[in-house]
C-alpha cells in the first residue's frame, strides 16, 4: 500500500431497515480502514426523494452506534468534507453534470414520464441507449437550436450519459479480480434530475472523488453499476484518483438458493435487520438482532465470518482482533450463506466469554423489563456468572435466572406429585431444622449435608433432589442446585423450601 491516507466510506441511502448485509459491509469498509490507520466516512445518500424514508438516517446511526463501528466522519460528527448529507450538496453536482455534457459525454433528455411509458409499452425490453436515443427527445436527436429554445423555456430535462458503442469496459476489483463490461448492454443512466438532484451514479463519483475516498466496499449488487461510474470517473478526468473498488459476495439464503431477503428472515423466523425498524407508513415491525439479544460483539463476529476467515480454525475474534487480522485476500469470492443457527451459537459463546461487570446493564435491562428488582449489585453479579453459560440470547436471562429475584410462580408439579410421599414431606421439613442450624452456607458444605441427610433417612439421591430444584427454581432446570442454594442464602432457601412443600402437598 502506498503512503496515501487510506479513506473508505459506507454510503447508505436512508430508505428503511439496515439489512446485515449492510452492516457486514460497513464492517468491511471499518476493518480496512482501521487496519491501515485510515478514516472510516459515513455519508448519507439522499439524493432520491420519492425513496426517502422519515427516521430511516436516525435508525441508520443507532445501529452503528449500537455496533461501537463510530465514524470519523459523518453527517453528525461533521469533518473536512463536509456537508456529508447529499441532499445538502445539491449545488454542486450540476457543474460536473453541465462539464459532461460540454465534452460530449452526457446529454439533455426531454422526454416526459409520459413518452418514456409509451416507448416501453412499444418496445418490449425498451433501454435508452445507443440503439434508441436517437429516436428521443433529446440533445443528440434535436437541432441545437430547438435544444436552446427547450432550455430557455425552462423545459424540464434530464442529464443522461452517453454510453460508449461497442466498448469495453475493464477494471480490477479487490475480490474479483479482473471484470470487463460491454458497454452496448449498459444503458444511459440519468446523472442529473428535473428537480436538479443528481441521481446515485453521478453522487457517489462526485463525493468519492471530493472526499478523497481510496477504497470502497460495497454490495455485489452495484457490480453492474460500475461501467457507467468508471467512465464517469474518467470523463471527468479523475481516474488516477478512483478507489479500489472491492464488491462484496453476497449473503445467501440458508440454503444457498438467492439473496437473503428480509421476507426470508419473516418466513423462517429470525431476523434480517440489525435492529427493530418500524416502517413510518405502514407501521409494520421488522425485528432486528439487537431486540432480539444478541450481543453487539457476537453480531459484528458472525458477520466477520460471512465470506472471510483469517486461514486458521478461529472463529471468534474482538472487533480488536478482527482490526489486526483482516485481510481482503482472504474474502471469499462466492455467496456466504446465512445460518440463524451458527448465529446463536456466536451470541452464546460471547455470552459465555463476557465478563458478569459488562453483562449486567443487558441483564439488569431484562430483568427489569419483566419487573422484577434487582435489590444488590454484587448479587447480580454472582447470578450472572453462574447462569451465563447456559445462555443463548439475552432474554433467556430470565427464563434461565428470573427466580434468583423472585420465589417461583409456579412449580413443575407433574414432576413431583405422582412420586410424592408423606417421608418426603418429613425429609423436606428435617432438611429446614438441618439448615436452620447450619453455620455456614457454602455449596460443598450444603452437599455433604443433604447427602448425609439422605442416606440417613434411606433416600436415593434422585428421589430428593429433584424436588429440591423444583422447590427452588420451579423446574427442572438451572445450575448445580447447591450453587443455588448457595447463592439463594440461608433464609430464601428455607422459605422455599416451605411455600413448595404447601404447594407440593396441597
Ligand atoms: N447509496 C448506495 C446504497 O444505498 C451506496 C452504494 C455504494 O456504496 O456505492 O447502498
């Protein structure tokens, strides 16, 4: 790599939910940048009204606020590019729009909405391109007279560029390699509205090269896009200045059968979006990973891994350790597809691997949600490192540890009853006078004593201690019973102790 100060940027258009896909190449474009010591821009793509979606930009920022992946530069944090909002760099486009034009580059277009649809209703896969621009109202079609006399009317128009016949268009892309296009097959893109904004293709050349951005990731959808701004890039005189482009493979259906839609996500049950988005319109809820439970760093891992791995075995990396480690040769060319499944598996193991201090605010958030009161740090804590590996998704902190806070509502009784007998009942209340003089309350020591207990009175372990985790918990779930005992303290496992046997002999 050169000496060059290497700039990337993630340039969404702000038009719903954030796709994972999306994330994972904000990802990319984040890793590249840090791993080289460069900037990592947000700009906002805004440029096409009629999809503008109210709220769409806010939501964009929260998810990559939620991520930790913070941009140098971006429409709120600001910087030397500035304004980082298309829509507000609305004047500047159409000099270079004017300066294509003057080159013989681009042209004026006058056809209404209304011819335009005639056309396509007469021409079966209609294009506007070489083979019918001359039929068009436009600047190659009319005299320069009639062109003036349009302009000075103030007709509305439309700058077009003017593809190339029988070109070929060649470029290397980071992950593909060498890729060429026959210009024939590309339309004449609109660079310029009648409203004045630019469209997508003219914008994002415009910007790269003012923001001096050297390398740009992006979705394998914008492949067949990049013929009209290579040679938009070269028109305007810029090529040596032109990122290397690297287009991402794209996320698959589980079964590796098309693109991986947010209808998929609806149909097989998880989510597609990184977080909770609520179309303004509609009011249709699209659920996201991180209402879901997953963990920031377990999201930004699994992504990592769709379509690139460090040629080792390792599959769990910190944002740090994917900085350090990531390479574009080692992003795979072909689709990767998504698994929900290898995607718990990620959030268990960074819940497992997390510390209990940086648990607590998801779990306290959790907890509380259910109303439930949280009465001592220090106990939270302890509940967290004793549950934690037997978590998947953050919510299952309450199913998994809700009756460290509360005595259980209801006992699994269709595990007790049929068994029960009067010399339990007998067993459970001796266990209470065993505890209550106990001196201690540790979890060996409360062992032994149970143990001792039940052999005394000629129970087999079984026929006692699964009574005595349902009395505790309500199920037949959780940790080490005597780790819960433990951690209950004395007085809260004698009351339960108390309350289930009522329940259990009622
Ligand atoms: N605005 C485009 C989008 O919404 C950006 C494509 C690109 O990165 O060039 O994805």
């Amino acid at each position: 790599m050169s000496n060059q100060q290497v700039r990337v940027r993630f340039a969404p258009s702000p038009t719903g939910g954030l796709h994972l896909g999306g994330v994972r190449t904000v990802l990319f474009n984040y890793l590249f940048a840090k791993h080289h010591k460069g900037s990592f821009v947000l700009r906002i793509e805004d440029t096409d009204q009629n999809r503008y979606v109210e709220g769409a930009e806010e939501y964009i920022l929260d998810c990559l606020k939620w991520c930790g992946l913070h941009p140098d530069e971006s429409p709120v944090v600001g910087g030397p590019f500035a304004p980082y909002r298309q829509s507000e760099r609305k004047a500047l486009y159409r000099e270079y729009a004017e300066r294509l034009v003057a080159q013989g580059h681009a042209y004026y277009a006058f056809d209404t909405p209304a011819e335009l649809e005639q056309k396509r209703k007469d021409i079966p896969n209609f294009q506007y391109g070489h083979t019918y621009r001359n039929e068009m109202r436009n600047s190659l079609s009319l005299s320069e007279h009639e062109v003036d006399a349009l302009l000075d009317k103030g007709e509305p128009h439309v700058v077009r560029i003017k593809m190339p016949v029988e070109e070929t268009v060649n470029f290397n892309d980071m992950i593909r390699g060498h890729v060429s296009f026959d210009t024939n097959l590309v339309d004449d893109k609109v660079l310029l509205k009648a409203d004045g904004m630019p469209t997508y293709h003219l914008a994002v050349v415009v910007d790269d090269f003012l923001m001096k951005i050297t390398h740009a990731f992006r979705g394998e959808e914008w492949l067949p896009s990049a013929p009209v701004h290579l040679l938009l890039w070269e028109y305007l005189g810029w090529k040596e200045q032109m990122p290397q482009w690297a287009h991402l493979p794209l996320i698959l259906k589980p079964d590796g059968h098309g693109k991986l839609s947010k209808r998929d996500g609806a149909r097989l049950g998880f989510p597609v979006y990184a977080m909770n988005w609520t179309d303004p319109k509609t009011g249709e809820l699209t659920p996201g990973f991180k209402e879901l439970g997953f963990l920031p760093e377990a999201f930004l891992n699994l992504l990592a891994m769709l379509g690139w791995n460090d040629g080792t075995d390792q599959e769990i990396f910190s944002l740090d350790e994917l900085i350090e480690k990531f390479s574009i040769e080692r992003i795979s060319k072909a689709g990767a597809k998504f698994d929900f499944e290898k995607a718990k598996w990620y959030n268990a193991e960074w819940i497992k691997r997390s510390s209990a201090e940086s648990l607590k605010p998801h779990v306290e958030a959790v907890l509380q949600d259910k109303g439930l009161t949280i009465a001592e740090d220090k106990f939270l804590l302890k509940v967290i490192d004793l549950i934690k590996d037997r978590v998947t998704l953050l919510p299952d902190f309450y199913q998994q540890a809700g009756y460290f806070f509360q005595v259980p509502g209801e006992y699994d009784l269709n595990a007790i009853k049929p068994k029960w007998t009067d010399a339990k009942t007998d067993f459970f209340n001796e266990l209470v006078s065993v505890f209550e003089a106990s001196a201690t309350w540790e979890p060996a020591e409360l062992e032994t004593t149970f143990k001792a207990l039940t052999e005394q009175r000629g129970f087999k372990i079984g026929d006692v201690m699964l009574p005595f985790r349902i009395m505790l918990v309500g199920g037949k779930f959780g940790p080490h019973v005597f780790d819960i005992a433990a951690l209950l303290g004395k007085q809260e496992t004698i009351n339960r102790i108390k309350i289930a046997l009522q329940a259990f002999t009622a």
